[in-house]
C-alpha cells in the first residue's frame, strides 16, 4: 500500500503570522524541526509540503518535495476537507497522512503507530489524541459529573482531544465520508509535551521553552 504523507501549510496565519517558519533560539524554524520527525517516520513512501509560496523551500529537509497550492486554499474560508481534496486530486496513495506542524513534539513513533494501525489492523483512519478526565463545565453547568457528588478523575468518562500533528486515513474513506477521521478510527494517545498545540504567540514562547530546554538536550 502506498503511503503518502503532506504537510499543509499557508505563511500568512491571521492568529500568529508567520508561525509555520518562526524559529527557535538556535535557529531551527518550527516546520523544519517537524519536517525531521516526519522524515523519521520508515511507512511512508512519498512527503510532501503543501503551500501556496515557494518561499517555504529553503524550511525543507531532504525527503520533500514542494507541491504548489492554490492561493484560494490560504483563505478563513479554505476548509481542511477543501485542502485534503485538493492534494488527493493531485497525488495519488492509498493511505494519507496530514500532518500539521502546530502540534511539533508528537513522535515519529507515534505518527508510525498511526500509519501501522491503519495499514495493517483494519482501522479505516487514525489520528493523535490528549486523553483528557477532569471535572468539566460549561454555562455553568458540569458536562461529565454531578456536582453533588464530585468522583475521582480517574473514574470520569474519557474524552480525547485531537492532536492534529497526524491524522491517516485510507483513500476511500476520504472518498466515501468527506472527511479526515472515519467512522472506526483509532486513537493514538499522546501526552506531556506532545501535546503542545501553537496557536498564538504565547504558544509559540512555550513551545521554544521546551524545545530548547528538553528537545534539544534529549538530541545532544
């Protein structure tokens, strides 16, 4: 089965401009750090990144291959099945993998279990997930509890919130369902530092905090 991975990014971000190719403190821009990780990935055959400007050219590391967006794509009304189809109408595989760089310390050996699972298990599609139990409310009202009679964490229901550094999925479930996750997904747990999601400036500061301070040293 041909694997095929691409990395969907856009240089004018409204929220962070310019985060995809923001740089550490040593230098290293934040897609070209999770370029690497991909690369290290051993199912997939093909990577891609998907952009509208080949400026992102010089963030690539060996393995990649530019792929030229349309512009349209880089707009608010640009949704992820628009950009997934897109690339799909261009690159033919049997299984995909999205990966999005805002999400940079989930490992190749997770990203690796996702393809696995999807290739060989039987699971139409897979994605990264923070496992989350913890007292939650919402207009002033608890969600998962009663508040009369408060439990353990551990004993709340188990809800996972999407890491969007890999979702796999296999071409005919895109085809059939318009959509990245599929009706019997498997959810790769990831945790600690791997759930970092860089969405505002200030995600930007912790994420170069950690890199540099835990990246960095588990790499020398």
């Amino acid at each position: 089965m041909k694997v095929v991975a691409f990395v969907p990014v856009k240089l004018n971000n409204e929220r962070a401009p310019g985060k995809n190719i923001k740089c550490f403190d040593d230098g290293t821009a934040l897609i070209t750090h999770f370029l690497k990780t991909i690369a290290k990935v051993p199912e997939i055959d093909e990577k891609f990144v998907f952009c509208s400007n080949e400026a992102i050219n010089k963030y690539l590391v060996p393995g990649f291959s530019f792929l030229r967006r349309p512009e349209s794509l880089d707009t608010k009304e640009a949704t992820p099945q628009d950009i997934i189809s897109t690339f799909m109408h261009n690159v033919e595989a049997d299984i995909y993998l999205v990966c999005h760089c805002t999400s940079p310390f989930v490992t190749a050996d997770h990203i690796s279990l996702c393809i696995k699972k999807v290739m060989n298990e039987g699971f139409d599609s897979a994605f990264t997930g923070e496992k989350i139990q913890r007292l939650m409310w919402s207009e002033g009202k608890p969600l998962n509890f009663d508040a009369a009679n408060v439990p353990r964490t551990q004993d709340l229901p188990i809800y996972y919130n999407e890491v969007s550094a890999a979702y796999v999925f296999k071409k005919e479930t895109f085809e059939k369902l318009h959509r990245r996750i599929g009706t019997n997904p498997y959810v790769c747990e990831v945790s600690g530092v791997e759930c970092i999601d860089i969405d505002y400036p200030e995600d930007f500061e912790i994420a170069n905090a950690i890199y540099m301070n835990i990246i960095k040293r588990k790499e020398g």
